[in-house]
C-alpha cells in the first residue's frame, strides 16, 4: 500500500471516528442543553418527539452500515486489484446474478425502513382523544393563539428587547449583554398544561408561514385559506422555543414561537387571569365555556371571523386584515 492511501484511509477513519463521537455526545440531549454547532437531534419534550429522534438513529445507523460495506467493498477492491499486483480485469459486459442482488437488496433495505417510518407518521397524524384545541394564525410577521374552549384570543409578537437590539442603528451587542434568547423570546408565551394532549389547528392570514417548535417533534406550515392539524401531549412543565420556518417577508427572522408549559393547576389559574373574571375558573374546572369575549389584541388586528368553541369545519376562521 503507498503512503498517499495509507494516508488517505487513516484521515477517512479519523474524521469518521470524530463526527461519530460528537453525534453520540449530544444524540440524548435535552432542549435546553443543546450546544452550538450540535450535529444531532434532541429527543424532544414529548413522546412523538422521542419517537422521531429513535426513528432518526435508526435510519442513521441503518445508513452508517451500509456506507461501510460499500465504501469497504470499493477500498478492498481497489487495494487487492491494483494494477500493481499485476491482476488483470474481468472482461463481462452483463450478470444476472449482481443485478437480481442490487435490486432485491434495495427493496428489502426500503421495506424495513419503511415499516418503523409508517408507525411514526400514523402516530404523528391521530389526534384522536384530544381534550383542548388551539388555534394559531400566522401573520406577517407574528402569531395569533386562539384558546377555542376557553374563549381566549392574543398575539405574540417578539419580545421588545430584541426587537430594539436588531435595529441596524442601535448600537447594542446581545452577546455583549449576555442575552441568552436573543430574537427568540416574546411578549406573550403560548401557555398549555402538561399530562394533556392538545389538538392544534393551524392557518394564517396573509402568506405562507410555518409554525416549528423543535421540542414537540413536528412542524406544520400555516397556509391562507387552509387548515392544518396537529397535536402534542407535553409530559414536564418547561419552556420549549421555536420559530418561522417558512420564509415569509422581511421580518421572517423576528417572529420566534415561545411555548410555556405548566401543570394543570397553574394553567387553570392563567386561563382565569386572562378572562379577568377569577369566578369563571369554575368553568374550566367543569369542561364549560362561559359565554364571554375573546381578548382583543393590543395591535389592532380585528377579531372578527373568530370561532365558536368547537371545532371549524370549512376555511380557516382566522381575523381577516
């Protein structure tokens, strides 16, 4: 073997040794401990979550095998048939045999990829036995959340001290000041109880826009004059943030997503604060909906076209500017 291969093999082992380390370090690392420049998943903060960093490994290592027997089977053909050790090519033109090989290996390879992938996506598509039901609505550039059965409506937007410190003319350095949520915090948290799974109906008003909290496993896009469904089920109180990810205008770099979660004992007392009646607590603790008005936003967006409780059953039934 000449020095330049030796080489070669030993910078190929060493980077992948290096890469596969660091992939292992972080593979089981909470939201909140990720590191910059991470390469792998979080497991999230829910069960679909964990289901789709499991099902990431999998493909992952499923991938890692077969890039080693490919890489392999072409490094040890190339050393054991060098021209050097006088070994003459094979003269064929065709064989059954390797094509009935390369393609019955694919497929059998896909089907077994395919098996775990279909039970993630069923699971990540039943919203099945939901007890509450959000509604967000992407706005150019920030988030409305529309409580459906409690009749609470408001606008998160980001927060105002990143919104000062972006400004080109400023003259403030976040990293200077230590600001650990730069451009990812906001005014109003979407707030939700944990132990229960929550049915999200998502829409927006005048472009595409994307509604992704990495922690809860799934991304959905917010689409005008359309609904999209999801669902999470959130087992520990935490803060979980997220943002835009579809691009959407010039702002669509400020508009971070912030979703709090707490036990059900303190969500039950926020929904009364923001209803501003501490007796209609009792309806929450009832599965009831008193008859009362949304909470109107502070920007000026209309709340006409908002819901009934329930569930919409045509277009998105978001406030029309």
């Amino acid at each position: 073997m000449t020095i330049e291969i030796r080489n070669s093999l030993r910078l190929i082992a060493g980077l992948g040794f290096a890469s596969f380390s660091a992939i292992a370090t972080v593979a089981h690392a909470a939201p909140q401990d990720r590191v910059p420049w991470q390469l792998n998943m979080t497991t999230g903060a829910t069960k679909v979550a964990g289901e789709v960093h499991d099902l990431h490994m999998l493909m992952f290592y499923i991938c890692c095998a077969i890039g080693v027997l490919v890489f392999g089977a072409m490094f040890w053909s190339m050393y054991k048939h060098r021209k050097s050790l006088g070994v003459k090519p094979a003269q064929f033109s065709h064989s059954t045999t390797a094509e009935i090989i390369w393609t019955v290996a694919p497929i059998a390879i896909l089907v077994v990829m395919a098996i775990p992938a279909t039970r993630v996506l069923i699971d990540m598509s039943d919203s099945r036995g939901t007890t509450m039901t959000v509604k967000v609505t992407g706005y150019q550039w920030k988030w409305r959340y529309d409580y459906i059965d409690e009749k609470v409506g408001f606008v998160s937007s980001l927060a105002a001290r990143s919104n000062e410190i972006r400004r080109p003319k400023s003259g403030r350095d976040p990293v200077a000041e230590k600001y650990q949520h730069y451009l990812l915090d906001v005014d109003k948290e979407l707030v939700l109880p944990t132990k229960t799974k929550i049915r999200f109906l998502i829409t927006a008003d005048d472009v595409l826009h994307a509604w992704w909290v990495p922690a809860l496993g799934w991304k959905r896009d917010a689409i005008p004059g359309f609904i999209n469904e999801a669902w999470t089920y959130i087992d520990e109180p935490g803060t979980y943030r997220g943002q835009c990810a579809e691009l959407c205008g010039k702002d669509h770099g400020f508009m971070p997503i912030v979703v709090r979660a707490v036990v059900k004992e303190d969500y039950s007392k926020w929904i009364a604060d923001q209803r501003g009646t501490p007796s209609d607590l009792r309806y929450v603790q009832q599965g009831k909906t008193p008859e009362v008005a949304l909470t109107v936003p502070t920007t000026g967006l209309p709340t006409a076209g908002l819901p009934a409780a329930g569930v919409p059953s045509a277009a998105p039934v978001g406030p029309t500017l």
